[in-house]
C-alpha cells in the first residue's frame, strides 16, 4: 500500500509544496486510514460524502479527540484539493466530543530537579524546551543561523502551521550553545570532506546548491548517523531523531523521583506557558512565544493556574460563619 503509484504521487505532491516530512508522514497515514475505512477504494472514485461518513465515523465509533479529527480532516482536504482537484465543500459532519484534558505542568522546582539529573547535549534540549517554549521537533531542527547569542533570540522555522516565530533565548545557555555549535561545525567539515553535509529542505537544495557546506546551515543538534534524504538516494546527516531525548528524559525522571506524572519532552512547553502567566507576564505575549493562530489555544493555560477566575469570591466568604 505504502509503495503504491497513487500514494507515490501524494507524497511528490506534499514535497513539491515544501511541506516537512513530520507533515508528509501525518498526511499519508490518514489517507491510508480513509482508504481503509472505503474498503481500498480508489479516492478519485469518492468525494464530499465518503470522507463525511469518515469523519463522523471517527467520531462517533473512535471517540478521538477533536484536534484528531482536524488533522485527519486536512490530509483529505489536501488530497482531495491539491492532488485530486475535487474540492469537497461544505461537508457538515459530526465534529468530535471528546474534550481536550489540561496539560500536565510541572513545578519550577521539578523541572529544576530532571534538568539536574540530564547532562550535556540532553540537558540543553530540555533546557531550551523549557527556557524558550520549544517543541520538541522545532528544538532539534534548530540550526546554527537560527540562534542569536547577541540579542538572546531563537527563529523557529516551518513550525505547526508553516509559520516562522522568534522566541526568547536564556542568556545561561550561552556557553553551552557556543560548544555546541563549535561540535557541529567540526561534524560538518568532515561531512563535507565526504562530500555530504546537513539535509537540507528539496527547494533550498536547488536554490542553495552548496548550502550543505555552509555553516548556517547546520543543524544544532546532529544526527550521529549519515542516513539517505527520504525518498532519495543522496546522503546527509539529519538532525538527532526525537526518540533519544525521550529516553534520556524517562530516565531522568527516575532519577529525580518524579514517577507521580505523566511528563514528556511536550511537558515542559506547557510549563514554559504557565510559569510566564504565573509570573504576571500578559497572555498575548505568551501566545505570540508560543506561535499560537488563536489565544484560545494559549487560554488554556489559564484554566491550569485558575486565572480565568482570578478576582472572584467563592459565595462562601460572604457568609457570616
């Protein structure tokens, strides 16, 4: 299925469109998915009233959470407008019920006890995902360019949603990030002397032939590995794969006695965004760090530290007991 003709050209489709692979990845499996459901269904064989039976099916027989649903929704709208040219229209389908649970958050004085309990490169991603409100992918697709020592300022590029961001870089990391860049840097020479050096986005490679011996585009954290670009056979060394830092994270954990909550490396952007409200710092700030579309998304938040009731009285205070 995954090497059929049809699905081949779905995916030159989503790369010609300078989409990311994590995307790529997502838009392919749901398609499989309603492919599936359709019983191996050719999609040009169906339109507006199949991906609606899909889409409330998920709903109604799946109990996914809504945001599911949305993603599912714009890998078929995708396929059906960019690849088929069938625009579906409205589809009114039943929208997911199942609420979105609050974010675990830890305490500063937990995150200061894993931080404590992860050393070197580790240490720094979960400090950066921390100190400036990282994903986890955006923090290890950082590359030498994007990070301003001077100004103490991170570019985040082709983060969710194919938005560019700046957010704020704690000038503690300063020296850390200077070693860093200096190992990646020497790990790009000898890459070069290969012949190969960081992968690069499809259209930049040919924009920026040579871009791959540039130091700029480096990436920060490197992958140990020389691995071929997906979908072709030139090599590069990628960045380091996500599953290394949730490693090192669970072990952590351990270490510093924290097993009472379920923490991932997403944890600490959620802790990122509460501990700034806590500190008194202004929403839409927070929501612009975060590269949030809708403060509704960063609201959230609130509801963790019972900020979207601050000022009101519980009728119990006005009773005379």
């Amino acid at each position: 299925m995954s090497q059929s003709p049809f699905l081949t050209k779905v995916r030159k489709d989503i790369r010609l469109r300078g989409y990311s692979i994590r995307t790529e990845k997502t838009y392919i499996y749901w398609i499989k998915q309603f492919i599936y459901f359709h019983h191996k269904k050719h999609p040009a064989a169906m339109g507006a009233e199949e991906v609606k039976n899909y889409l409330s099916s998920m709903a109604e027989n799946r109990s996914v959470a809504v945001n599911t649903q949305k993603v599912a929704l714009n890998a078929l709208v995708f396929l059906y407008h960019k690849v088929l040219n069938k625009p579906l229209g409205d589809l009114n389908f039943r929208y997911a019920t199942k609420q979105r649970h609050l974010p675990t958050v830890l305490s500063k004085e937990e995150v200061q006890r894993i931080i404590r309990c992860m050393s070197g490169r580790n240490g720094t991603v979960i400090k950066l995902l921390y100190g400036s409100g990282l994903r986890l992918n955006e923090c290890l697709r950082l590359r030498i360019q994007d990070i301003d020592l001077k100004e103490n300022a991170l570019t985040i590029r082709d983060g969710k949603g194919n938005k560019d961001r700046k957010t704020l870089l704690s000038p503690s990391l300063k020296y850390e990030l200077e070693e860093l860049i200096l190992k990646a840097k020497k790990i790009q020479i000898e890459d070069n002397k290969r012949g190969t050096g960081p992968s690069m986005p499809h259209g930049l490679s040919k924009k920026y032939p040579n871009g791959f011996r540039q130091h700029k585009w480096m990436y920060l954290f490197p992958s140990t590995t020389i691995c071929n670009y997906p979908g072709s056979s030139i090599q590069c060394r990628h960045h380091l794969h996500d599953t290394v830092i949730g490693k090192a994270l669970r072990k952590a954990l351990i270490d510093a006695g924290i097993t009472d909550k379920r923490v991932t490396c997403h944890t600490f952007r959620h802790s990122f965004a509460t501990h700034l409200l806590q500190g008194g710092r202004d929403i839409r700030t927070v929501q612009e760090l975060l590269g949030h579309n809708d403060v509704k998304t960063t609201q959230i938040y609130t509801h963790v530290i019972g900020l979207h009731y601050a000022g009101t009285s519980s009728p119990l205070d006005a009773l005379a007991l």
